[in-house]
C-alpha cells in the first residue's frame, strides 16, 4: 500500500477521535460510577457499585494513552500550542486519576473507619475533579486559544471561563449518567432502583448542559454557525436541514432513555440505557466535529497545518493498524468475561 496516497493526517485525525470517544464513554462510566459512590446507602452498597467497574477500570484508560500520544505523535505542532494552554487542567486531571486509583486499591484495605471515609472521599473527589478537569478542557479547546506564530501566546488561566465551567459541569454530568446507567445493567434489587433515580437526575442536567452548550458554542465563531447555515441575517436550508438530524438524533434519544429509566424494571431491557446514554454522548460529540472541523487548533491551525510528516504518519499507521485490533479485541474480551449481574460479595475484599 502506498500511504502517500491516503489522506494520513485525515485518517489520524478520525483514530484519535475514536479513541477519546471510547475513552469518554468507558473511562466515563467509571468515573461517573466514582462520583455516585458518595450517595450510596451503605458500604456494602459502595463496594457493589465498585465490584461492577472492578476488572475493567485501569483499562479503560488506555484510550486516554492512545488519544494523547497519538496527537503528540502525528499532530505535535497542536500539541506543542495545546498542552502549554491547558497545562494546569491537564495536571489536575492527572493528579486526581492517579490519587483516585490508589483510593480504589486503599479503601478495601482501610480498617479503622477514619481512614475508610478518607479513603472513599479520595475515590469521588478524584472521580469529581478527574471529570470536571476533562470538562473545562473542553470547554476551553471549543473556546480557541491564543497564538502567536506557531506558539501559544496566552496567559495561564485563559482555559478558565464561564463557558469551560458550564462544559466541564456538563460532562461531569454526563459521567453520571453514565455510570448510572451501567449500575442500571450491572445490578439489581433495590441498587438498581437508586440507579435508575440517578440516571433520571443526570439526565436532566445533562440535556439542559447539552443544549446550554450548543447554543453557547454557535457565538463563539462566525465560521462554527456558517457551518450550520445560518447566521443573524440568513438561514441556509440545504446545510442546516441534514445537520439538523444530529441534535434531532439527540433528542429523540434523550427521550428514549428518559421512557426507560421512568417505566422502571421489567419494562425495557437493562442493557438498553447505557446504549442510549452512549448515544447521547455520540450524538454531542458529531455535532461537536461539524463544528469545528477541520480545525485542530481552534481557530488557528487545521488537522494538515499540524500533522506530522505523512513518511512518519504511514509509520506510525502501520503499528496502529496491529495494535488497535488487539486492544479491542482484549477489552471486549474482558467485558465479556465479567459481563452479568453483580452480586453482593462478588470482586472485592471486605475490610
């Protein structure tokens, strides 16, 4: 195969999408699950809720890897104006996944009930912070940054503003609802029943969130709401009328789900929230892509200005091209070999 003859930075730019959405959506629902610990009834109840995440949540992480390396790799000139930018976000990020991951390992071994709670609050402040952080630096990519040349040129708090709070508590949200969703396919009994009233919450300040951000998103540029066709002055119906099925697809969706949660048990299968969360989740995320595409460096840069040499791209493709079947192929295997319902006892060790 000739690589010069394919779009490689194009190609680059979809796999790094995909991994991100995968990690959103796995890495999410463990966090979510994360923050929800700190409504549950009792410690028996917690260490349920964790029993469900338990052999798959280091690696779901993996995809948060791939994104990163995959655009310090094939796109380093975004990353070289990105990361200075968002540099305390990211650290925080990093910060909280990491004390959040001891807390998941201590908690089952404190003993003496100080250092349980100090352990569990450790587990949801991280999972908090964890989301919060990926939220703002969302919001703040959306927003754009400020360059000079072919370097950042802004100050170290631009990444905080009213928007990027707004987006970071939406999909801190959205995490929830999630990780709800899952303990609604996971578990049973009266767990299920709280899950179930999680979701529904979620779901609401999620669809407030999501259109919230929507609409804030179309001001930001003249060149996101052209994409859309429309400005204050025109309306073109031959862009806006097939783009428009992707917030339709979010809104149908979003009733979907709101139908099952609210009919309770028995009603509709267990698995068919999470799917309709996920949903959700895709529907925001293509509309985020139309958007800003192609811009990788909002309003700055292009997917092609910041890609790497395409000698290097077809490289580093070809070890992709291996490695990603095997690490899908692996965590499908892993949700399959744990898939079911959660019982009490089931993965963990009491204290």
């Amino acid at each position: 195969m000739d690589f010069l003859q394919l779009d490689l930075p194009l190609i680059w730019a979809v796999l790094i999408a995909v991994a991100i959405m995968l990690y959103v959506l796995l890495d999410g629902m463990d966090l979510g699950i994360g923050m929800l610990t700190a409504f549950a009834g009792s410690e028996d109840e917690r260490n349920m809720m964790t029993a469900t995440i338990e052999p798959v949540w280091d690696g779901n992480e993996t995809w948060l890897v791939l994104g990163g390396g995959g655009l310090f790799a094939a796109f380093p000139l975004a990353y070289s104006i990105l990361m200075p930018a968002f540099y305390l976000p990211v650290i925080l990020m990093l910060a909280a996944l990491i004390f959040r991951g001891v807390a998941f390992e201590f908690r089952h071994k404190a003993v003496r009930r100080p250092t349980r709670l100090f352990w569990n609050g450790a587990f949801y402040g991280g999972s908090f912070a964890a989301a919060l952080a990926q939220g703002i630096i969302l919001g703040a990519f959306i927003q754009g940054v400020t360059v000079e040349g072919r370097a950042f040129a802004g100050g170290s708090f631009d990444w905080l503003t009213p928007f990027s709070l707004m987006v970071g508590f939406a999909v801190a949200a959205g995490y929830v609802l999630l990780g709800a969703c899952w303990l609604v396919l996971k578990t049973e009994g009266q767990l299920q029943v709280r899950a179930r009233r999680w979701a529904i919450l979620a779901l609401v300040a999620v669809a407030i969130g999501f259109a919230a951000i929507s609409l804030a998103t179309l001001s930001i540029d003249p060149r996101v709401t052209e994409r859309w066709g429309f400005s204050m002055t025109h309306f073109e119906f031959g862009k806006l009328l097939p783009l428009g099925l992707i917030p339709l697809a979010g809104l149908i969706l979003t009733l979907a789900l709101a139908r099952d949660l609210v009919s309770g048990a028995g009603k509709a299968p267990d698995w068919r929230p999470y799917l309709l969360a996920a949903g959700i989740f895709l529907s925001g995320y293509l509309g985020l892509a139309v958007s800003l595409f192609p811009w990788l460096v909002p309003f700055a840069f292009t997917v092609h200005e910041t890609a790497a040499r395409d000698n290097a791209l077809g490289f580093m493709l070809v070890g992709a091209v291996v490695m990603l079947p095997v690490i899908l192929g692996y965590t499908a295997y892993v949700y399959s070999v744990f898939w079911g319902k959660v019982k009490p006892g089931d993965g963990y060790h009491s204290a």
